[in-house]
C-alpha cells in the first residue's frame, strides 16, 4: 500500500488517503519519497482550476527521494538511487516528439497528478524515462522545485538559443522568477527585474539581477524602449503587454512561462515593424532537465524554500495561498 495525502473533491483540504498500486510494471520505478515541492499547480489541479483533476488527486511533482523498486527492463538506474520526478511521470515511447528527444511535448504525456497519484505520499511510481538522477552538490531538502520551477525557466534558454550576452528581463519575482534570475544570470546575461516592490527589488539584486525597473512607473518603462532581446514572464495575471513588448529589441522575444487564463491583447504592428516575437513553453525533456541539474550544481543556484512536515500540507497549502511564500515550499516526508 502507498500511504498518500488527497483531496477527494474541488477545493477539499487533503486528508490521509491509501491505494494499492498494483504490481511494478516493467520500466517503472517505485520512489521513497524523501521531499516534495509544493507549487502552485499543485492548488490549480486540486481546484480544478483547468477543468481536467481527476479525484481524488494526490498531489505532488516536485518529488525527491530514493529508487526502492526496478521493474523489469530498467537498467539505467539503481536501487537506493536519489532521483527526481517532475510534472510528467511517463511518456509514450513512439511518437515523433519523443524519437526527436522533446518528451515534454508528447501528446500523450501522463503529467504526475492529473490522472496520477503524486508525491504528497511516502512513494510513488513512475516511469524509468522520466526519472532523472540528481547530481551531487545539490541539496536534497531544497532540488525539488527545480524539477517544476527550474526546468521551466531554463527551458527557453535551450530551446531559443539564447546567447550569454544577451539582455535580459523578467516578470514577477516569485517562485519562477527567482529562479530565472538566477539561471539568466549564471547564463552570462545582463539581467534586469520587472518589480514594483522596493522589497523585491533588493531581494532581486540579491538573487542576481544587475538593474531593477519599477514596473509602476510609466516615464521607466518608457525609457527602456527597445532595450531587451529578451523578456520572460512568470505571472498568471494579466499585464499591459504592448508596454512590454515595446522594450524588446528588434527581433526580440516576449516568452511566457507564467500560466496567465486572460487572452493576450497585443497590436500587431508591435511585432510587425520590429520582427519581435511572442512564445511560451511548458517543462522540459528528461535530457534538458539533466542538463538544467548540472548547470545549477556547477553555478551553485538553489530554489529558496520554506519547509513544512507533510502532516502539515494543509498549512503549508495556506502559506501558498496567501502569496507570502518566499519563494517555493517543501515538504519533508515522514514528518
């Protein structure tokens, strides 16, 4: 039996929940979980704030902890292995996306708690090819937003190719902004954060951004006219996009990692006359998340966490809720 934490309906606290997984089926993995990130996804899908939860939802896909099982056919790793587990516990194996190494956009992904009992538990299973090891030099107690939060705003470095002189800026400074500044600026870039907040403004600089520009104020926004090839968003809130685009560079890229519900309204001649571009991207594949893990052992980035016990998800949920959270939350299991 796996002893797990689940919300049984929309917006319900979460409460001891136990299942039989069944046999370990060939090419998965059972996990000891060790930690387990809490992020906001995890409170849309208990909300069913996106219209696809399944109940009761286990949450959890921040998952750190220790391989206790093999199925068959894995050889790739080892019993008592530290890994990680992030938004996708499985993938199809055959389609295109897969053989072309972009596992995180197979249609048929099987995220980690739609669907899927998650982390919020003492194990969890998964398949082998979408369990990454996790190097050493990083904290097992804080790795686990990294799987989540991390890969997301390192994705797009990989994915457009963005060069170490580049300028770059980001929207909201929370728990995916934080660790983009980081990542930007281990990145090489010259790096700037979008805040309207004298106390984030310090903690941004402090987090590695080089300048900070009161997103408040129009004269400052007016003044960085053209100034970024580079401008990712965090924020699930909607902004006066068209003031941001018109910082970007000719050719310059407004990217959106923040899971915003409004439509985007934008002029067109914003990206016409100056070939800007508007994109997004979700997680990354297996090997990307590998290579974001090396990255942030070797610059020596870390997510900052508060911890609570698992026994206390429910508070913790709280925490989040009240947006104070500075800047991600684990949870420690057993405790």
């Amino acid at each position: 039996m796996i002893n797990a934490y689940a919300a049984e309906s929309a917006g319900a606290e979460l409460t001891p929940f136990s299942y039989d997984p069944g046999s370990l089926k060939p090419r998965q993995v059972e996990i000891l979980v060790e930690y387990c990130g809490l992020c906001h996804s995890d409170l849309s899908v208990v909300n069913n704030e996106w219209g696809m939860s399944a109940y009761p939802v286990v949450p959890g896909h921040e998952v750190v902890g220790r391989i206790e099982a093999l199925g068959a056919g894995v050889t790739h790793l080892q019993a008592g292995q530290r890994v990680g587990l992030g938004w996708h516990s499985g993938y199809c194996g055959h389609c295109g996306e897969c053989d072309n190494g972009h596992q995180n956009l197979c249609a048929s992904a099987q995220p980690t708690i739609i669907g899927h009992h998650g982390g919020f538990a003492d194990k969890v299973r998964a398949s082998a090819d979408s369990v990454v090891p996790i190097p050493d030099g990083l904290d097992p107690k804080v790795v686990g937003p990294l799987f989540c939060a991390g890969i997301t705003v390192y994705n797009p470095l990989v994915q457009f190719d963005i060069k170490p002189n580049s300028r770059a800026a980001v929207i909201g400074i929370g728990g995916l902004g934080h660790l983009a500044l980081q990542f930007l600026n281990a990145w090489g870039c010259d790096v700037t954060a979008f805040t309207s907040s004298d106390s984030k403004r310090l903690e941004a600089l402090e987090l590695g951004a080089h300048h900070t520009l009161n997103s408040r104020d129009p004269e400052a926004l007016k003044a960085a006219a053209g100034q970024f090839d580079l401008i990712i968003s965090t924020v699930n809130v909607k902004l006066d996009w068209n003031t941001y685009l018109a910082t970007l560079k000719p050719r310059g890229r407004l990217h959106f990692v923040g899971a915003t519900t409004e439509p985007l309204d934008l002029n067109v001649f914003n990206l016409l006359m100056a070939q800007r571009q508007v994109s997004g991207s979700p997680v990354g594949s297996p090997a990307t998340i590998a290579d974001m893990l090396e990255f942030a052992a070797r610059h020596k980035i870390a997510p900052k966490v508060e911890q609570f016990p698992m026994s206390k998800v429910n508070e913790a949920f709280k925490r989040l809720e009240s947006g104070e959270a500075r800047y991600r939350i684990v949870l420690t299991a057993g405790e």
